[in-house]
C-alpha cells in the first residue's frame, strides 16, 4: 500500500495513539497489523477526509476484540 505523506503521518500517529492504549494488552505487531488492515480497508475510498477517524476506530474495534 503506497500512503501519501500525510497519510503516512497518520498511520504514524495513529499507531502511537493506539500504542499509547493498547500497548499493556497488545504487541506492537498487533497494533500495527489492526492499523495497517483498517487503512486497507478503505484504500478505495475516493473522499480521504474521513478516513483517519474511520480507519482509526476500526482499529480499535480490532484490538478491543477478545484474543481467539
């Protein structure tokens, strides 16, 4: 997935809020698994102005998940 350099700082500082957070219960592989899916799942998103705040809850709702 090529990001854009604002795009870049966001998956930037949204993993060091999500590690911040999580970083008691999940590793950081984790962490940056979840973050680097959510960005994934909107790659194909034409409007980009959402996609950080959307993106970043989806990750959350990841990590919050019960490890199977």
């Amino acid at each position: 997935m090529a990001l854009a350099t604002t795009e870049t700082e966001t998956f930037t500082h949204m993993t060091a809020r999500l590690t911040d957070a999580y970083g008691q219960r999940r590793t950081p592989e984790q962490i940056d698994t979840a973050v680097t899916a959510a960005l994934d799942h909107f790659s194909d998103t034409r409007l980009r102005a959402f996609v950080p705040v959307l993106a970043e809850r989806r990750a959350r709702a990841t990590l919050d998940a019960p490890v199977a």
